[in-house]
C-alpha cells in the first residue's frame, strides 16, 4: 500500500511533480517569491519534453489567471501559483473562476503583503479570497503538500464541486525546505486522478456564452447556488483525503486533523505549518503535565464549523493561532472558529482566545506555544478580566513609537 | 536530534552545504530537515541556514536558535555576526581558517575545530569551494553522518569528475580532524568583537536597528548607514595614489557611493564598499587593483 520513491528534495521540486503528475493541459504563471522555484520547474518539465502541456509565461498574475480561465473555460485541466502581492492582482480573475465554476488549482506560496514589503510567511494573501468561493487547503509539510496538490484537483473538477482550489503552503518554511518526501509513480496518480471530464466548456460545435449579465431576478440564486456548491465541497474533500488513503496508505486529515485533542483542557487551532511545531509541542506540554492538544484546519473554506466543534467543545479553553487578521477585528480564523462554537451547547462552550502568532512571519516556538498556552490558562482561571480578541504574541514594546501618527 | 546552524557568505554555498547534509542523513536512514533564513539573495552577504538530522521525522518549523554545531564558512563572519548564538554548552564550531582560532574574534567562549578548507579547495579545485572540506571535516567530529554518505550526496549532486573532486577534498578535511595533533582550541569571548549587532551610524533615525518604527513605515534618511555592508567584501580595491589621478570615474560607476575624491585622490570607504570590484574595470589608469581580504 505504501508507493511510490521517497527522496530528498526542496518543498517547491515536489509540488512542481505533483503538478507535473496531474496532467494539467495549460500552465500559465508570473513569478513572484516564493512561488518562482514551482514555475521555474514546470517551465523546464514542459521545456525538456518531459510534460505535455502549453506553458504560458505571463506578463502579470492577472494576465497568469486569466489565461487560465480562458483555458479551463475550453474544458482543459490547468494550473497557477502566486504569492502575496501576486495572489492579490488576481483577484478579480479568481472571483470570475469560482463564479464561472472553472476548476483551476493554484497553489498559494503564502507571504506577507506589503506594507511592509518582505518576504515572510503569513496568511494574509490568500485570506484575502476567504469569501470568493475558492475552495482552500492549507498544509504542514512537503508531504502534505504533494500529496494535497493530487487530491486538489480531484476536489476542484467532482462534478458536484467545480470550482477553483487553492492548495495553501508557507512561503520559504515548505517552498524552500528540503526534506524527504514520498513521490509517486506516475501509473498510481492516473489511477487516483482520472482525467478531467468537463460539464460546461466552449466548444464550437455547442456554442455557449460564459460570464453573462444577470439582475436581481436571479442573481440571490446564483449566489444560493454557489453557496451549496462550496458547502457541497466539505463531504469531497474528505472523500479525496479518504480515496487517497485507501490508495497509498497515508492522510493528512480531510476537513481537520486533531493531535491530542480529544481529553485536552486547552486547544491550540492552527493551519499551516505551524502545525508541525505544535505536534511537537503538544507531545512536550503533555510530557510536562499540560493536557494540551491540537486542531489542525486543513480546509479553511468551506469551513468545517460541525468538524470544529465537536473535536474543541470538550475542551475548557480554545487558543487560536492566527497568520492572518481582520484589521479592526480579530484574528480570521479566531473569528470562525467563534462562531462555530457559537452552536454549541453552552455547557460545551470552551472559552475562545484569539492570538496573533506567526503573523508577520514572527516564527512560533515551542515557547510560543507555552505562552499562548499559560495566557489560555490565565483567561480560565479568571486572572484575565476578559480574554483579549487579538493578542500579539511576542510583541516587542521597544520598536512601538512613543506617540502615534499626528 | 541534532541541530546544525551554517554561517556562510551568499553564493558560497551553505544552502548547498545544508541540503547535502539531509541528502547524506537520509541515505543513513535519517530523516532531515535543511532550509535557509529568508531574505533577498544578496552575494557576498552573510547568511545562514539550518539543519535538523533526527531517527524520526523532523516536525518543527522554526530556525535553530540552540545549535549542536555550527559551521562557519568564512573566517571574517565571527566579526560581524554573533555565530555562537545559542550554542549548546556540549556545541562544537567548526569554521574555515588557515589560522589558530584564538586569533580569530569570539562572542563567546566555544571549542572551535579550524579547518583549512580555503587551502584544500585551492588545492584540489583552484577555486575556493569550501564545502566539500568543511562537511568531511564535520563527518569527522560527528558520529551523526558517515564521510562516504557526504561523498556519496556530493558525487549525486556533481556526477564525474567534479563530483570526485568533491569527494576528494571531503576526504581531506576529515583526515585533517583525525590528525593526531588537531584538537578543539577552546576560544574565549574576545573584548571587542567587531560590528556584532552594532548601528555605526549615530545620526540614524526611524527604521535603523534599535529604532522604533514610524506608524506608516517610513524611514528616515541615511539609515543605511547603519548597515556596514563592507562587510559583505571578498577582496577589496586597493588605490595606487601614484598613479590615480582624480577623475571620478569610479565614483561615476560605484553602485554603492562608497568612492569619493579628495584632493585628486579616489578615496574607498571599506565601511560600505561591497567589493564588487567595478571601479577597478572602469578605472582607465588601471589605478585601482582588487586584492584579497584574506590576505
């Protein structure tokens, strides 16, 4: 059951053979960091003959989706990636996707936006499409990774799904690590993932008109629709995570993945990579006599509200690491995972505290973890008058000015 | 689980160094981890990366703040950089140096290996290829990793001759180790280390290191200053005042400024001239030569 070759190799090498091993009949890109080192790689596959597949370099990133939108409307499988910045030009086309209901995946190399302009990993970019309709995946490790990018595009083209899939993957701690990592043969990812056979596509012998004016007679249910589509997705992606275990003997959770979670007095939520670290610290806070444990999100959207609440409603309290925030608010997954344990019964309601940690690319520690941790007993035990939304682990009071603007 | 810190100037190889590492591991049946910080390549820059070698997979996502080892591929980074952060009690160093470490700069007290890797690189490549030496050396100081598990990573990488050179100048730092007469020299933290974490620049303002931050991220003027890039430099160019003769061509053509004329005289600035080594091709007197810092 076990298949396929384990080698070393960089994080961006992998998810480019994954690529490679889907097939896709369109590639279209614009480099941007972290995400150069995938396209550079599928530019040489294709270059070298080694894939079939038009290649096209793109002048921008909304040039790079649109040109895939226009392929995947043909009834093609294609394929992007971006980052940050990137991933923010295009926006408009990936709205156009989801709507249109083209199953492109992407891979979203996340990175800071600027202000400040860096290079750091964190999950503002491709929080950005959190309501756009794009199914999102976010993954720990290279495994994870390569292995996420087969069962995206299985997701992405269920007939009962269609619709853009973004696979999520720290920028720089996956794109550029270097780790072993199990690639398949080719024989088993055809065996896995079938060909694309699409719905709706232009065709010459079936003209058709894609992307048409509505109003408001119908638009409320376009959108009902959209919605049962996205909510649709929740029972495919666990089928994808299912199917791919059956096959080749592994799984990285379907919705969630949960470590320790089931008798834990605190819950630590996270997505991404900062995951692997909270296995280990889960392992040495319980070593230590903490009931700690841990709930990884993988798919962020559709959200796995039912899955949330059921694996942290037995918890006392509920720390949520978040890369992203919603300025003027809260961390954004805090702010999800509020509400699903808003369903609750209120016997079962774990006190929620959001904290700001890995945002900004700030790495997260085991003694991060053992912070956020002791502020989560703090709130239990009252010692907090309330716990705070958005708690910015780590801060350095000495960079903050004085005074504010004006 | 063993944690390894790389110091090493941009394009020098120590991303390189890194992931031969985990190649060499794995081929052990190890499971490894190797990354570098993240940043914007910059040659001749100081830079880092990590290596975590562990019986099970490796599973933290954060840079190694408390290493076991740390090698340093360049002799003139103790200056600038404080290598031995966070090193274990029970850590070893290794660093490129033809010379004792007691006269190298320390931040801290360590049991520091010199291994002559320059010297071997020349030997076997002409080129100074330091790698290949510094990782046979490391083979030989650590139980963690066999000498033919980093030749074997090198041949793969470098299939033919070149990778037999490698394997040849790994093969000779290692027997540089086992010499009967090569042992940790135990430095001690020397009262003035250069540069380590230091604005040189007493005028810099917002956005300097040590500074708060403006609101909207502005910086103040001239906080460059602050970051003495000279330390990035290979070589450095050398003016012949007998034969410079005052006309600002350089200064014309120095991407960094670091070129100014006093009294018909090009004038180098080493706090921030990177060594690229410009000035020395477009200067039409041939006034300028670039001479190793090594030397």
């Amino acid at each position: 059951m076990t298949r396929g070759t384990v080698s070393v190799m960089e994080g961006s090498m992998a998810v480019a053979k994954a690529v490679k091993a889907c097939r896709p009949a369109v590639i279209s890109a614009y480099p941007i960091t972290p995400q150069t080192h995938i396209i550079e790689m599928l530019a040489q596959m294709v270059a070298q003959g080694e894939l079939e597949a038009e290649y096209v370099r793109a002048d921008s990133e909304f040039s790079a989706a649109s040109v895939v939108a226009g392929a995947s409307a043909t009834g093609v499988r294609t394929y992007t990636a971006s980052a940050s910045q990137g991933l923010l030009l295009m926006t408009e086309v990936l709205y156009y996707l989801a709507g249109a209901r083209l199953p492109v995946v992407l891979t979203g190399t996340n990175r800071q936006v600027s202000v400040p302009l860096g290079l750091q990993p964190d999950h503002r970019d491709t929080m950005s499409f959190r309501d756009s309709g794009v199914i999102q995946l976010y993954v720990e490790n290279v495994q994870e990774a390569y292995d996420t990018h087969l069962q995206a595009f299985k997701i992405a083209e269920d007939h009962g799904v269609l619709l853009p899939t973004m696979v999520c993957m720290d920028g720089f701690v996956l794109t550029h690590v270097v780790e072993p990592v199990r690639i398949l043969d080719q024989v088993d990812v055809d065996g896995y993932l079938p060909p694309y056979e699409p719905v709706h596509y232009l065709t010459p012998e079936r003209p058709s008109v894609f992307g048409s004016y509505t109003d408001d007679a119908n638009t409320l249910e376009f959108y009902y629709l959209l919605q049962q589509a996205v909510l649709g997705a929740k029972a495919k992606v666990e089928l994808a995570a299912r199917d791919f275990r059956a096959a080749f003997g592994r799984s990285h959770g379907g919705l969630i993945d949960s470590y320790g979670a089931e008798d834990a007095e605190v819950v630590v939520i996270a997505m991404g990579s900062t995951v692997g670290t909270l296995r280990e610290a889960v392992d040495v806070l319980r070593r230590e006599g903490a009931k700690v444990g841990l709930i990884k999100v993988r798919c962020f959207r559709p959200f796995p509200a039912e899955e949330v609440r059921q694996a942290a409603s037995g918890a006392d309290a509920v720390a949520v690491v978040d890369r992203a925030m919603s300025f003027g608010f809260q961390g954004v997954l805090a702010t999800d995972v509020k509400a699903a344990l808003y369903d609750a019964p209120a016997a079962n309601r774990p006190v929620v505290m959001g904290t700001m940690a890995g945002f900004g690319g700030r790495e997260v520690t085991i003694d991060t973890v053992r912070e956020i941790v002791k502020v989560a007993r703090q709130a239990l035990d009252g010692h907090l008058p309330a716990p705070d939304d958005s708690n910015f682990i780590g801060l350095k009071p000495e960079l903050l000015p004085v005074a504010g603007p004006g | 689980m063993i944690e390894i810190r790389i110091h090493g100037r941009g394009g020098q190889g120590a991303v390189l160094a890194a992931e031969l590492l985990v190649h060499a591991a794995f081929a052990e049946g190890k499971f490894g981890q190797a990354f570098p910080a993240f940043g914007g390549e910059r040659r001749g820059a100081p830079v880092q990366a990590f290596v975590r070698l562990d019986k099970s997979p490796v599973r933290v996502r954060y840079r190694v703040y408390r290493p076991d080892y740390v090698v340093i591929l360049d002799r003139t980074l103790p200056d600038m950089i404080d290598v031995l952060d966070g090193l274990r009690p029970d850590g070893v160093v290794l660093i490129d140096s033809a010379r004792p470490p007691a006269t190298l700069s320390w931040s801290a007290d360590a049991p520091v290996y010199a291994i002559p890797a320059t010297a071997i690189a020349m030997e076997v490549f002409g080129q100074p290829l330091v790698n290949p030496a510094m990782l046979g050396a490391l083979a030989a100081i650590t139980s963690e990793i066999s000498l033919l598990s980093i030749q074997d990573a090198f041949q793969r990488r470098f299939p033919g001759s070149l990778g037999e050179k490698n394997g040849l100048a790994a093969q000779m730092g290692y027997d540089h180790v086992l010499k009967p007469d090569v042992l940790p020299v135990r430095v001690t933290r020397s009262p003035h280390v250069r540069g380590v974490g230091q604005a040189s620049a007493p005028d810099a303002g917002l956005g300097a290191p040590g500074h708060p931050l403006h609101f909207g991220l502005v910086v103040a003027p001239r906080t460059s200053l602050a970051y003495p890039t000279g330390g990035w430099r290979y070589a450095r160019p050398a003016v012949d005042a007998d034969i410079c003769n005052g006309c600002g061509l350089c200064v014309a053509f120095c991407p960094d400024s670091s070129l100014t004329i006093v009294e018909k005289q090009a004038i180098v600035d080493y706090m921030y001239c990177k060594g690229c080594g410009i000035c020395s091709k477009v200067c039409s007197r041939g006034a300028i030569a670039m001479m190793s810092e090594e030397g």
